[in-house]
C-alpha cells in the first residue's frame, strides 16, 4: 500500500473541481492541492475543442454513457444519460449552452436551506464573476465582463429562417426577451453558448491548474471516514488500483465526482442509506438517510416537421445550408422559455395527491415551466428514420421544473460498475401536463400562424403516433413522449444541500468532508446547469477559504 498527503484532496475534475482547485491554489499558492480524475485530459483534443462535435464525443471514452434502469413510466424504455469523463468533466463533451435559470427557482434554493447566500441575489455576483458578457453595452449590474467564460449569441450566425421563426412566436402572445440571463428567461432569447471564435471553452483552459497535482485516469474508490474524538472525521481518499493506493487529505476532502458518481462514492465510503449499505454488504459509518435520493432531471419529447422549401437552404444537409458561420455552433436561434396555466398545473397536482405539499405547489407559483428549442437539422434513428437531408427540422419541448425524483442506488461494491440510475421520469401528471401544454403551444405556432405555415408542411410521426392537432388528446401526448423520450442531461440534487450536505457544502456528520457539484442543487433549475455549477464552485471556494482561515 503506497501513500501520499496534500492540503485537499479533490476528488473529480471536472466543472466544479477544476474550478475549486484553481481558485484555492490562486488565494494560496503554499497549499498542496490533487486533483483525482478518473478520465483523461482532453483538453488539446482538436475533436474536444470544436464546438460543433459534441454529438459525436457522446459516443466516446469521454463519456461515462449511463444507462437508466428500465422506465416504469416511459413503457420500460432505457434513457442514456451522458457525463463527462475527462478532466474538465461536461466541458469536455457538453452542447454549450450558457442560461442561468430563473431567479424564482434560486431563490426558492435560498428559502429551502435558509441561507441567503444560495438565492439568486447570493449567486449574482458569482454569476457576474465568471463571464466576459458578449454585449460590452450590455447590463453591468446583472452581467461581467472579464470573467474566464466567454459567451456568444446565436444571432450572429444569421440562419435563414430567423426572423420568420420569431414572427410567428409573437404572432402567439411570446414576446422577444433581450436577455434570457437577467433573472427571467420568459420569452423568445437567442441562444447563449460558451464558446470563443467557434471553439469549446473547457474549464481547465480558463481556470489554470498551475501548482495543482493532477492525477487523470484515476478512479476513486471510497472516502477513509475515521472516529476522531468521538467524531466522525475524513482523512483520506482510497484509490481503485491494484496497490489500494491511499491519498491523505490534511485540510479536507472535496467530492466533486457529480450526481451519478458522488452518491456513490460516498454510499461506498459507509456513507448513505443504512438499509442500502447493508444490502451490499458495506459496513456502516454514518446512516444518512438521503443520498442517493431526490434526484431530478429535465426530461424532453422530440419531434420532426417537414418543411415546405427545403430547396432554399433551411436545415443541415442541404447543399445551400453552405455559411461557414452556420457551423461555429448549435443550429439553434432560440431559447423559447414559458409558463404553463396554472390552474391546470393545480388540477396535475392535485391529480398527483399534492394538495397538502407545499413543496410541490412551488412549482404552480413559478413561471419558468417548459423550454422549447428548434434546431435546423433533423437525424433519428428510427420510427420516424430520417437523416441529416435538409428536408426537416428538429425540436425538443422539455420540462424544466420538474415534479418527478428519482434515485441513485449501488448495483454492487465494485466502484468500476455504473450505479444504478432510476430518474423515474414522467411519475407525476404536473411533468405530463407541463410537456403536453409546451407541444400544443408549439403545434400552434407551427400550424396556426402565418408566419409558421409558411415554414412547416407536417409534423413527421412514427408508426402508430398521431401527429399534433388541435383536437388530440392527453393520451396520444403521452405516447408521443413515452416514444421519444430525452434528456437534457442535468442530472441532480442526489446530495442535496439542506438533507445531505449542509449550506457550507458539508457533508452533515462528517467533518472535513464537502461535495460540491451537481449533486448539491435541492430544486430544480429552469436553466442549463453548467452555469449554475461554474457559480456555485466560485461561491464554494469562497466558503472554504473563509471556513479554514
């Protein structure tokens, strides 16, 4: 058994770890400081560094391609879910999109664990921090502009069919949002990514590791959790090597392996439910009820529309879809972020048993329900079939504020095997509800208004789905979403803060143990999460340098 010591020992490198170590070692350079990433780094990778080739990384060695437990409420269907497996972490293989949410949803974190600092106002000036904001007019109060992201819009690759996509959005009551990151995404926003001249922005490229162990291609097994004082106290991580190499932590431990991972790391630490633990065998440390659980996800339903001029060069594959610009990013114009009536999410509660959850009537309260993207290209592998012709388009509706929670659990002990990923989606009807209101009011867009009529010829459907109409009815909504499921791949809340870990990020009952990613976020947030995570890491270092000074 060999071993070796540093001040922290950081366990994943990816968006939250890289950022961690990166602002620990720069407040002080004296501090010895491992990262312990079980991937590679990727971060010269010409494929990695093009923005445009994140669908193909997902079938690499980059990505951990989990598979969820069959779906009780998507017909038995597996969902892949994707997480990056490389220094960097999801910087490494995600889409790139840049959206912070809905202040409504931050704020209502701060109200759960009645701490200030985590509502939207606690996040703003880490939100601020970290991006170089691509309007130098833009707000100064709401936005940075020599922070380590650097964002983009979409609008500035001129796709063709803008300005009539956007018409017909307004010609159905949406209007256009300026700035969907201001705190209220509602509306029709261009799309934001984090890129810089049409290339990936990975987070150890912008937050130097200078100074920083790095040990890639290194898989964790379990955190060593020793009776200190009559305190349970972390000491030390345990690889998973042939030698059981044993890394000690003089200051702390710091978990970032995210929602998949960092449950069970710590469910194989002892660390978890008692119940789960003994099923497997593992001696018990500290029963902590809630890891693993409270896991929420933003399911989508994809569908096709033909269009009705292809010829003219609308979508990829087309020998006039030809502007260099058109490939420096998501075919995407626009973010389309909306609420759903409430009276009818109340009744989906209701339906749901919730009337007496204050919890779940938050939900009706908020306004950030559906996000609805249209992208110029259209590709499925089967039922419909279609390729990369430029003859159709593609969307996604998707429910961004989700009632739905799910599970981690261990499928065995070895930390080599995938945990068992059960996000148990579409369980409540308030997440159907709020994914058949974003469907028809996409059908109506598309087919009830001029400006969509002339884009749209038909939605194509698979054998034995109906297509979207005025008259259809909740069942053939549901089978069209139990038929092509997604998953925007914003898995979290497995250790929730205010249940698992507490407002310092401490992991409640052990000393000198943290987690921060993912896993953290108690509610769900109507945004793409990296955003989130590039903040609450910044917001993390801060704490910790002030806990241990």
């Amino acid at each position: 058994m060999s071993s070796k010591s540093y001040d922290y020992v950081i366990v994943g490198g990816g968006t939250a770890g890289c950022v961690l170590a990166s602002r620990l070692r720069q407040d002080n350079p004296s501090l010895s400081i491992v990262i312990v990433e079980a991937g590679p780094d990727v971060s010269r990778r010409p494929d990695v560094l093009d923005g445009s080739q994140w669908a193909p990384l997902l079938a690499t060695e980059l990505n951990w391609q989990y598979q969820t437990v069959p779906q009780k409420h998507l017909g038995g269907r597996v969902v892949a879910n994707a997480a990056g497996k490389a220094l960097g972490g999801s910087t490494a293989i995600n889409a790139g999109a840049w959206t912070r949410g809905d202040s409504q949803n931050y704020d209502h974190w701060g109200e759960v664990v009645n701490d200030n600092r985590w509502s939207y106002d606690g996040f703003l000036p880490y939100f601020r921090k970290i991006e170089t904001f691509h309007d130098p007019h833009g707000y100064k109060e709401v936005h940075g502009f020599d922070g380590a992201i650097h964002m983009v819009p979409s609008h500035l690759r001129g796709y063709p069919l803008r300005e009539q996509i956007k018409a017909a959005w307004a010609d159905m009551g949406v209007p256009f949002n300026e700035d969907m990151n201001d705190g209220n995404p509602l509306g029709v926003a261009d799309m934001i990514e984090n890129r810089l001249n049409g290339y990936r922005i990975v987070a150890p490229l912008v937050y130097p590791l200078d100074g920083v162990h790095i040990m890639t291609e290194t898989l964790v097994k379990r955190v060593i959790v020793q009776d200190i004082d009559g305190k349970k106290v972390a000491t030390a991580i345990e690889l998973a090597d042939n030698e059981a190499t044993i890394i000690t932590a003089r200051r702390e431990v710091i978990v970032s392996a995210g929602a998949f991972r960092s449950p069970q790391i710590l469910m194989l630490s002892g660390l978890g439910p008692k119940s789960e633990l003994q099923n497997h065998g593992i001696d018990v440390v500290l029963d902590i009820p809630d890891v693993g659980l409270h896991l929420h996800d933003h399911i989508s339903v994809f569908q096709w529309w033909k269009l009705k001029n292809p010829e003219k060069g609308l979508s990829i594959g087309s020998s006039a879809f030809n502007n260099p610009n058109y490939f420096k990013g998501n075919p995407v114009d626009f973010f389309i972020t909306q609420s759903v009536p409430q009276q009818g999410l109340l009744n989906a509660l209701a339906a749901d048993g919730n009337n007496n959850n204050p919890e779940a009537h938050r939900v009706a309260s908020q306004r950030s329900h559906h996000e609805t993207w249209i992208m110029y290209v259209a590709q499925n592998a089967g039922n419909p079939t279609l390729v990369p012709d430029g003859t159709h388009i593609m969307t996604s509706v998707i429910c961004m504020l989700p009632t739905s929670r799910g599970t981690i659990k261990l499928a065995d002990t070895n930390p080599h095997t995938a945990p068992l990923v059960d996000p148990n989606y579409m369980a409540t009807e308030a997440d159907r509800y709020i994914l058949r209101e974003g469907m028809r009011k996409l059908y109506q867009v598309f087919r009830e208004t001029d400006a969509g009529r002339a884009i749209i010829d038909s939605e194509t459907v698979g054998e034995g789905l109906k297509a979207v109409s005025a008259e259809i009815g909740d069942e053939d909504l549901d089978e069209k979403i139990r038929s092509h499921p997604g998953t925007m791949f914003h898995t979290a809340g497995t250790l929730s803060m205010g249940k698992v870990v507490d407002t310092f990020m401490r992991v409640n009952g052990v000393d000198r143990l943290r987690v921060v990613d993912a896993s953290v976020i108690p509610v769900p947030l109507a945004g793409h999460l990296q955003n989130c995570v590039y903040a609450m890491a910044e917001q993390a270092a801060d704490i910790i340098l002030n806990d241990t000074m």
